[in-house]
C-alpha cells in the first residue's frame, strides 16, 4: 500500500489540493512541502475527482466553491464510487449548516478560511492517521504512558494517573495524535465539541492540568507547546 | 386579437365558462321538461279520448246507432270537449262535429291518429290546433270517430317552455352582469397588490397593500404581502447595518496593523528594528482582526436574520454544565472561587451553539474582570415565569448603573477596563443573541461591597419560555 509506505518513511503524506484560486493553492502547497510533504494541484472539482480516482493520496483538501464541479458535489461523487481517502474541507463559508453540509457530503474535516497553516498542517496529518489507525484499539500506548480505553485507567511507567473523564478524552485524542502537533481550534471542537472562539485560552489551562497530572514528577515531560501552532505528545 | 382588459381578467373568464355550462344545462332542462309535458299532454287527450270511445260503445250496444246518433247530439250540443263523427258504410257523414274523418282515406278497422283542425277563434281568425282522435268500426257497419283539440293544453306547455327560455336568458344576462361586477371588484383588489408588487420590484421597499377590513382572501393576502415586506425591510436594513458595522469595526483595526507594517518597514531600511518581531507582531495583529471580523460577522447575521438560525430544543442546564466544566479550571487557575447551580433538565428552544457561545463570553468577562480571590458563578433556572434564564455573577467592580446599557453597544470598554485584552464585542453578541431569540439581557449589581471589593455585576441572557 502506498499509503502505508507514505506513512512509514516518516510524516511524509501525498495531498491533493484541490483549489480554483491558484495562488493560494501555491502558497498552501508550499508549507505543506515545508512541513515535509509532497502536494498535487488540480485548480477545479472536476480535475480534482480525476486525479483523486487515481488515488494515491493520502489527504484531499478540497475547496467548497470553485468553478466546474464544486467540492460538495466532487466528495460526494468520490465517496459515491467508494474512494475513502480522508477529505479536509477548506471553505469561507462558517456557519454551522455548511459545516454540516461538508461533513454530510463525505468531509472529514472543515477549515474555515482564512487558517493559520499551523491549524491546516495539523489538521491534514491528524487525518492521514486517523485513516491510518482504522481498527478498534483498546489500549492506547505513546512512550511510556498507556492508556486502557475499556478500564478507563491510564499509566505512567506502571504508576497509575487518576483524570476527570474530560482530561481522560482529552489526553485520548492527543494520544491519538501523539507526535503531530494540535491546534487548541481542533482540541475545542473534537474534544468538547464546540465550534466557537473563546476570548480567553480556556484550552491552555485544561492543557496545563492534564500536563501536571501525566508529567509532573517524571523526568521527561511528553506534553509539549508548540509555539504559534498548539501541543504536541511525544513518546 | 387583443381583448379588452375586462375581458382578460380571471374572473370575468371563470364567469363566461360557467354562463356557457348553465346555459347547455338549462336548454337540456327545458327539452326535458318540454318532452316530459308534451308528452303527457297527448296521454291525456288520448286516455280521455279512450273513455269517451267506450261510454259511446255502450250507447251503442245498448240502443244501437239510432241511440248514437242521438247521443252524439246531445253530447254535442252539450259542449263536450271531444270532435265526434259518425259515418254510414259507405263512409259518408251520418251526423258529427267535424264534417270528414282525418281517417277517412283509411280503411283499418280501428286506427289512431294526430291531425289538425280549422277553428275560428272568438276574433274570427281562423287557427289551425293540433288534435287527436280515434276511430272504430262499429259491428253493423258504421264508422265512429272520436277526437279532441289538444291545441291549448299544448300551447299552455309551449308558454311554460317560452317563460322557461325567458327565465334563462335573463339568468344569463345576470350572470354575465354579476361577472362583470366580481371581475371589476377583484380587478380592482389585484390592481392595489399588483400596484405594491411594481412598486417594491422598483426599489420601494415602504411601499404597503391596502387592507380594507373585508378580512376576505384579498386582505389575507394583502396582510401576507405587508408582513412580508416588513420581514424584508427589516433584514435589508439589517444588512446595510451589518456591512456598515463590519466596514466601521474594521477599519481601525487594519489601519492599525498596517501602520505596524510601515513603521517595521521604515525600521528595517533604517538598518534597525527585528524582522521577526514585527512579523509575530503583524501575525498577532492579523489573527485580532479575523477574531474582531467573526465577532462582528456573527452579530451582524444574528440582528440581519432578526431570529435564530436552525433552533432546536435542548437541554439548557447540560449546555450550561459544559460551560462550567470548560471555565471552572480557568476560574481556579486566576484564584477565583467557582461554583454552578443548575437546575437539571432545563429545556429551551433556540440555537445551541451561539446560547453556549453566549455563556462563554459572559463567563470570559467574568474572568476578565473578576480580581483574584473573587468569586464567579454560573446559573441556569427556569423562572416562575417559564422563562430560562442563565446568569453569570461576579465579584468584581461591576459596571455603574449609568454605563449598564451602554456595555451592551459594540466596541464599548469602559475605561477601568482597558488594560484588558479583547475587542469589547462579547456582551454585544450576547445581546445579539438575546434578541434572536426573542429574549432579553439584564444587567444588574453583583452580590455587593463585600471586603472592600465589588459590587460585582450580575448579567442575565433571558430566553423566553419555550413551546
């Protein structure tokens, strides 16, 4: 699978961009190509649905609204004919209802534009390994910290570490993630479930609680911030 | 062929369709009725003719043709209702009313027929009237025959069918006069909405239907359109609004982050200055106004739709538990006391996500401007009056009773409060909310002076009771 040989030589992931405004697609292909991976262009739907069903992809990033064949009806044609690829809707368009409607069409994800590159990157690699990991695990491991996601208990080298049930979810979804960085927008919506902006980083002080609880009294912390992009657990 | 304006108009068609269905209907009628009577007419003559034959078959056998004939006199000069003729064997008269048989050419023993007669009416006019008869053939030989003038009960069927025909054309004419007075009435009534609809296509959004209190469907639909266009009138107001606010609120931001720029340009040909620096700075800049834009951009579609977007019904004290949850940490972690009190299974009708938005922001200004070792607390209750309401109470300085309506306004921070971060946008949307959803926003004092600190501030989003 070229997927999984993508996947193992390193973060290196094979994205299609599928975007009508050609400038921003340059500009979106370059931090991509900077964060290390390898990026293909098709400026509208059409073109984008052909060089999909060529596969291959590890992560389309698609635009809602481009001329030919828009991205809502390119999705749906793909996951129509079976292509699972993992889909990151890009759209300004942010009302709730368009969210729905890209994650109805088959989307996995939804960026509204405009994105900090910090946000798309770590958008993009949490679904290329979420498409990776697709079977049902119940124990989660990440250097020396194991989660039992049946017992609900979590170890640190074997010392056993007490979380509220969110900091359980919480440090579930950056294990999941270990080693890609998480933005604090994507820790809002796919831990807690809202899609707003708080004024105050509400996010960093539920970080800084977990990260007292699973690094305090260990010699290496594993939950690390990553400046101008979120955290990042490493192993 | 262009018709004339009547002539086109809806209800003046329906009415012709419906004259020319009435009258195919009333000339099937009247054929009817006119079949039906005649009909009758010559049952009668005929059943009274049959009687009569019989009563002079009697005579007859009873005192033969002397007797008859002497019957037929008398009936005669009696002025029986019947023409009677009675012929030798040879056919020629013996004696009668009528001078030859209708009949006589015929040689059937007993026959029927329908003939006319010659009278002359009391002007002197001479009247062909049809009539019938019936003539026999008597066992010696004689020829008897027996007929009557059907003429006036005929002509009495043919006045009813002439009165009938009559009573049609008038209904016709009535008709087509009722349509042509309906017609101009809803001629009429169209011609004030079609008047309000050009109007409005023309960029008139003030212009309104007359209601003239018929409350028939005109007014209906008179009243639709009105309601309508004060809907549309709203909203378009609202979005000059909206764009006006969003070109208002931004600009001075972007002036901003564009002075920043030029001033690290001119630093950095000057040979000092970090690039780096101004850079972050100008990223920082950038993400202030996006999170300024989307602020003002939900507020400005919250007031152009004038209600909530896609409201479902929800459980109030669970979205506000998961506010608590998510701000109880930061309270703790600014040294601030927190506490919620909920009443389970609260249930409210509205937008989830901007009522949840709503409770963050009233939460962030709490924290905001709470000073550590105070305290903030959350509620969600019904009050006795069906309504949810969700307050966010703090110990802070609160706000002036003269500043309370005021914080509400977009952009307004109260001097005291300008060291803090953020753009003075979060109560406005709170209002913003508030009003979408038909509810309101209370601000009042806090728990009051309490060791030197307070009075503290007390903002409710009241939502009304739900359905």
């Amino acid at each position: 699978m070229a997927r999984a040989a993508a996947l193992r030589r390193g973060a290196e992931l094979r994205i299609l961009i599928v975007e009508d405004d050609v400038e921003a697609a340059a500009a979106m292909a370059r931090g991509l190509t900077e964060a290390g991976h390898e990026t293909a262009h098709a400026p509208d739907g059409a073109q984008g649905l052909d060089m999909a069903r060529q596969g291959a992809f590890d992560v389309l990033v698609v635009d809602r609204m481009m001329p030919r064949m828009d991205g809502l009806a390119m999705v749906e044609t793909l996951r129509r004919e079976g292509e699972r690829t993992p889909v990151l809707f890009l759209s300004a368009l942010g009302e709730i209802d368009d969210r729905v409607a890209g994650l109805k069409a088959g989307g996995d994800d939804y960026l509204v534009k405009p994105y900090a590159f910090a946000e798309l990157i770590a958008r993009v690699e949490a679904l290329a390994r979420r498409h990776e990991t697709g079977s049902v695990q119940t124990v989660l491991k990440v250097g020396d910290l194991e989660m039992d996601l049946i017992h609900r208990t979590v170890k640190r080298q074997g010392r056993e570490i007490d979380l509220q049930p969110r900091e359980f979810q919480l440090l579930e979804f950056m294990m999941r993630h270990a080693g890609q960085s998480v933005t604090r927008t994507m820790l809002l919506e796919k831990v807690w479930e809202y899609h707003f902006d708080p004024q105050t980083n509400v996010i960093d002080v539920h970080i800084s609680r977990l990260r007292a609880k699973i690094d305090k009294g260990f010699d290496r912390p594993m939950l690390q911030t990553v400046r101008g992009a979120g955290y990042r657990l490493d192993g | 062929m262009r018709l004339p304006a009547l002539f086109r108009t809806t209800p003046f068609r329906l009415t012709l369709i419906f004259l020319a269905v009435f009258a195919f209907a009333a000339a099937a009628f009247l054929f009817y009725i006119y079949a039906v009577t005649a009909g009758e007419v010559t049952r009668r003559a005929d059943r009274d003719i049959a009687a009569e034959m019989r009563s002079l078959e009697t005579v007859y056998r009873q005192g033969g043709v002397n007797a008859l004939n002497q019957q037929l006199i008398e009936r005669t000069a009696d002025g029986r209702p019947f023409l009677y003729l009675l012929m030798d064997r040879s056919g020629r008269k013996i004696t009668g009313s009528i001078a030859v048989s209708p009949l006589a050419s015929s040689d059937q023993e007993d026959a029927w027929t329908a003939f006319t007669v010659t009278e002359t009416d009391p002007n002197g006019a001479e009247v062909r009237q049809p009539a019938r008869g019936e003539q026999i053939r008597l066992p010696t030989g004689e020829r008897l025959f027996v007929g009557a003038d059907i003429g006036q009960a005929e002509a009495f069927v043919v006045k009813i069918v002439h009165a009938l025909w009559g009573a049609a054309a008038l209904m016709v004419l009535l008709g087509l006069l009722g349509g042509l007075v309906v017609s101009r009435n809803v001629s009429r009534a169209m011609a004030g909405l079609n008047a309000v609809v050009a109007a409005v296509r023309g960029g008139d959004l003030r212009a309104r239907a007359p209601v003239r209190g018929a409350r028939d469907e005109f007014d209906e639909l008179a009243q639709g359109l009105n309601d309508m266009l004060d809907r549309l009138e709203r909203s378009m107001a609202g979005i000059r609004h909206a764009g006006d606010a969003i070109a208002h609120d931004l600009r001075s931001p972007l002036t901003r982050l564009r002075a920043r720029l030029e001033v690290a340009l001119i630093d950095l040909e000057n040979g000092k200055g970090d690039p780096e620096a101004a850079l972050v700075q100008a990223l920082e800049d950038a993400e202030g106004v996006l999170k300024t834009f989307n602020a003002v951009l939900a507020i400005a579609r919250l007031q152009a739709a004038g209600q909530a977007p896609n409201p479902v019904s929800f459980d109030a004290s669970e979205l506000a538990a998961g506010m608590a949850e998510l701000y109880e940490p930061v309270c703790e972690e600014k040294g601030l006391e927190f506490k919620a009190e909920l009443t389970p299974q609260l249930s409210a009708y509205g937008n989830r996500e901007f009522i949840g938005q709503a409770i963050a922001n009233l939460l962030d200004n709490a924290v905001k401007y709470t000073p550590a070792g105070g305290a903030v607390a959350l509620r969600a209750r019904r009050r006795s009056s069906g309504e949810i309401e969700f307050s966010v109470t703090d110990t802070g300085p609160g706000v002036p009773e003269a500043d309370r309506a005021r914080i509400v306004q977009r952009f307004v921070r109260l001097e005291n409060s300008r060291k803090e971060p953020g753009a003075g946008l979060g109560l406005s949307l709170v209002a913003a909310v508030a009003e979408a959803h038909r509810g309101r926003l209370e601000i009042d004092e806090g728990p009051g002076e309490v060791d030197g600190t307070g009075p503290g501030l007390r903002v409710a989003l009241v939502l009304p009771r739900p359905n």
